[in-house]
C-alpha cells in the first residue's frame, strides 16, 4: 500500500461537478492499493497517518497530530501510485491490485481511519474520474509505503 498524505488548509473532491467529499484543516491521502496488500498493511498505515505529528505548536514545530489541531481526512482512491515507468513512455500498472481486492480494503480504510479519528472520513468515488482541489499547507507531502515498514 502506498499513500501521499498532504497537510492541507482545506480540500474537497468532486465527481461530475458534485461534490462528494470535502474537509477544512487535515490531511488529503492519495491510496495505492497493490495486489500484496493485506489487512495487516492497511492497519499499520491507518495508525501511522493519524498519528503523524507534522502540524504546527505553539513555538511553529511539527508536533501535533492530527487529533491535536480537530483535523479530518480526505481519502482518495489512486491506483496510479504504482505506476512503473522503467521501460517506455506509457506507464504499466500491473502491480496495481484489481477492483475486487482494492475496493474492499480502500473501504476497509476509511472504516479504520473513521473508527480511529472519531469523524467521518470524506472520499472520493472509488475509480470514479475525479477533481480534487485542495490548499497544500505547508507545503507538507509524505509518501509512505508499506512495503518500507520495519517489521521488528
């Protein structure tokens, strides 16, 4: 599983011309689901989002998480996240898992990421050609993946 997560002052996403997910303050996460992902990758990433500390304190520090500051999330489908672009011009997305697996789990996390925050998580519509409009804060991007995780 892959996610870029973005600090954003607002964001919203919307599938011919209606909306169908908006937040103020929070993160918008981009989520690539890959055929060897499992509920055990989806856990891990779910927790390490919402505990990520990377809005500002008092003293203008990234120490805050999500919680701390009232933040909510827009989860957007992207099986584009694992794009293979090592031979040619037109990228391959293969490893990218197909729509039986991947909606199971993008709906598995935004249930996880519900019942973690305590709020709603907004979304887009699952393979759906979306607009999203969003204000990077920051900025602030992070890319997890969670092939990368130390499994000790």
């Amino acid at each position: 599983m892959r996610a870029v997560i973005q600090r954003v002052t607002r964001a919203s996403c919307k599938v011919d011309g209606n909306v169908t997910g908006e937040i103020d303050l929070g993160f918008v996460v981009l989520l690539g689901i890959e055929d060897a992902d499992t509920e055990e990758d989806l856990q891990w990433l779910a927790q390490k989002i919402t505990a990520l500390r990377v809005f500002s304190d008092d003293n203008g520090m990234m120490n805050k998480a999500l919680a701390d500051v009232n933040g909510s999330i827009l989860l957007i489908s992207q099986f584009t996240l694992f794009a293979q672009t090592k031979k040619g011009n037109r990228p391959s997305f293969i490893r990218a898992a197909r729509p039986e697996k991947a909606i199971s789990l993008y709906e598995q996390m935004t249930r996880m990421l519900d019942s973690i925050t305590g709020k709603k998580t907004a979304t887009g519509i699952f393979g759906a050609d979306m607009k999203i409009d969003l204000v990077n804060d920051g900025p602030v991007t992070i890319i997890m993946n969670t092939k990368d995780r130390d499994n000790h």
